[in-house]
C-alpha cells in the first residue's frame, strides 16, 4: 500500500460534562491498532487560565498513554457544538518499511514518518506565552520555533504542505492592526526567503475564542517521481495571495495577503490525498453578503467541489459563526449524503460577514 491507502483520518466526541472523564472517554476510543500522529482537541474552557490546565491534563494523560510514542498534540479553545468536547485523530498503519520516529523540540512532540516514497513530519502546538504576549510577539516566537525545527530535522519551510493556524479572537484589532492581519504579515515574513513556485501550503487561518495563537503543520519531502505535492486552484476565486487591497483595506497599517492554496493535492502513486483548505462562500475574492447560512453552506460545498474533483471527501470540520446555526447547518449537510466524520464548532471566521467556513481531506 501507499501513503495514501495507511493514511487514516477519524473523529470522536463526547457529552460528558466533567472533563477529566471526557477526556478519558474519548482516548478510550483511538483506535489500537493504529500509530496516532496527531491529537486534536476541541472544547471550551472559561479562561485562558482554565485553558491552560485542561492543556496540561491532556498532554499529561496523552504521555502517560503514549510513553514513547507521544503523537503531536493541540488543543483548540472553540465551542464544540452537538457535543462537550471533540477529538480529531490523524493516524497511520505502518508496514515494514515505514520508519516513525517520536520526538520532542522545546517540550512539543512531533512525529517523523519515512519511508520508501517520502518524508513527513507532523507537527503542533506551537504556541508561546498566552498571557504575557500579545498575537504579534506569540506568531513571531512561533515561527521561530517552527523554523528551528523545520531546519533540525531537515525540511525546508517550502516543504509545508499543510497549515493550520488558531488566533484568538481573529478578527479583534489590536491598536490600529486585526490580528488576522498581524498573523498574515508574521506569515509572510516567515515564507519569505523560500521558493513557492510550487504553491503556498493549504491552509486553515480560523478564530479561537481563547488561547492565543496555535500552528500546527504537516510537511512533506518527496523521494520518488511519482509522489508529489500539486497546488490547486479554484476558477471561481482568487488566489488568496493574489488579493487585492480592495479585500485588505479594513485590516491595518501593513498589509499582506494570506500565503495559501485554496487546497493541495498529495500525490503517491496511483492515489491521492486533498487537503481542502478553509472553505467559505467566496467568489472571485468576494463574500456572498446578505444571502443566509444555507446559500453560504452551498457556496462554500461548490467550492469544495470544484477543488477536489472526482475526489471522495473522507472528513470535514465546520466552523460558524453562531452556534444557532448548528442545527440547520448539520441538517443542511446531512443532505449531501457523505457518511462521514463530520465536527462542528463555534467560532469567528476571518471576514466578519461569513457565517460559515469548512475545511476537509478528499482522497482518490
């Protein structure tokens, strides 16, 4: 088998209401004959303090689970809706020559897969002093943090073909500046001195209600001809690095536009793998204002649709704006017939006026 065929996405969620005990459950539930790369955790704690200690009880219990094999790990501080708290679960199963190797940079875990086709790394958590730090010093630390590791174990920053990017209140102004804006231009400055001609990462720049700014990456570098990493684009919308000042202009003083693919094809053979960026109802480089959630939901499902092709969706976060709309949203998407893991969370997107966004995996 490929990449593409040991490759497993899941997600699980429980109701429990204690959180030490859903926490547990929802371990309880990985599957074990898998080796897990990555942990996600959605849920809602009432401060950053109380963020912060429920973060530490995850990683502790995920240590005391895992030993050796400590899969990356990121906790996101977004409502959980239909639930109390959500677990995504990025897993492999391994043949004989697959190597994975656990390790750990400045205390956060990561994963190293190689084998015959290519060399990934899974990466997360990467945050810095919630507290003390405003969004500007946070991302300029976490970037440093990054790019160490990303230099330690060999891959180059152009390698990373899929990012994940969790700001505290996203579209706050700090002064004069959004804070997406700040994230935006720490991004650029970080990207800058490498080469992108074969794309930008498929990306996910998505609110938190609290814990400061979070990046979590998947990087790839390839060993065969035939497995590689292809951008693609969407002929109903701009390029996000593309847009004009027109979509810049509420943001603040410095503007840079947000450096990523609409989604990125993995390719491995005779298969692939799609990671779908953030997805809303945009057209051109324009929201879809005054048209409700359901036309938003159906924009936004086009243009997934146009990204992945032929492609099957095997998973799908959703993000609103209210968590009114988690009712008629799950209606309006169990229509589309998909069986699959579906989360749904409360959260800001980056443009005020969206009401939804949607991120995913397709393979073929």
């Amino acid at each position: 088998m490929n990449y593409c065929q040991k490759i497993h996405y899941n997600i699980f969620q429980t109701s429990q209401t204690d959180f030490n005990s859903a926490v547990d459950e929802l371990l309880a539930c990985i599957p074990q004959n898998e080796v897990v790369l990555r942990l996600v955790f959605f849920g809602m704690p009432l401060s950053n303090s109380q963020y912060l200690e429920r973060r530490l009880l995850i990683r502790e219990k995920i240590r005391h689970r895992y030993q050796q094999m400590e899969p990356a790990l990121t906790y996101v501080a977004q409502p959980p809706l239909g639930a109390t708290l959500i677990m995504e679960v990025h897993s492999y199963v391994p043949e004989a020559d697959d190597s994975i190797v656990f390790r750990h940079y400045e205390g956060t875990p990561y994963v190293l897969l190689e084998n015959k086709e290519m060399k990934c790394l899974y990466a997360g958590g990467f945050q810095e002093d919630i507290l003390m730090f405003g969004i500007r010093q946070q991302a300029s630390g976490v970037f440093r943090c990054l790019g160490e590791l990303l230099r330690k174990e060999g891959f180059p920053v152009n390698s990373i073909i899929r990012q994940w990017n969790y700001i505290e209140r996203i579209t706050d102004f700090d002064g004069s500046d959004q804070r997406y804006q700040m994230f935006n231009n720490a991004r650029s400055e970080f990207y800058g001195p490498a080469d992108w001609s074969n794309g930008y990462p498929a990306a996910t720049g998505i609110g938190a209600d609290l814990g400061g700014l979070v990046v979590d990456v998947d990087a790839v570098v390839f060993k065969q001809k035939d497995c590689f990493a292809t951008p693609i684009d969407n002929k109903l919308q701009i390029a996000a690095h593309a847009y004009s000042e027109k979509v810049l202009e509420k943001a603040g003083t410095q503007k840079t536009t947000p450096k990523f693919e609409r989604a990125k094809r993995l390719t491995s053979g005779n298969n692939s793998m799609i990671y779908i960026s953030g997805t809303a109802a945009i057209r051109g480089e324009e929201t879809l204002i005054g048209v409700g959630l359901e036309r938003q939901l159906h924009i936004t499902m086009e243009n997934i649709a146009e990204l992945i092709g032929d492609a099957k969706i095997k998973m799908l976060r959703v993000y609103l704006k209210d968590r009114s709309f988690y009712e008629e949203a799950k209606q309006l998407l169990d229509a589309y017939n998909l069986n699959i893991p579906i989360s749904y969370m409360c959260t800001d997107v980056c443009r005020e006026e969206l009401l939804i966004e949607i991120e995913g995996i397709a393979m073929k």
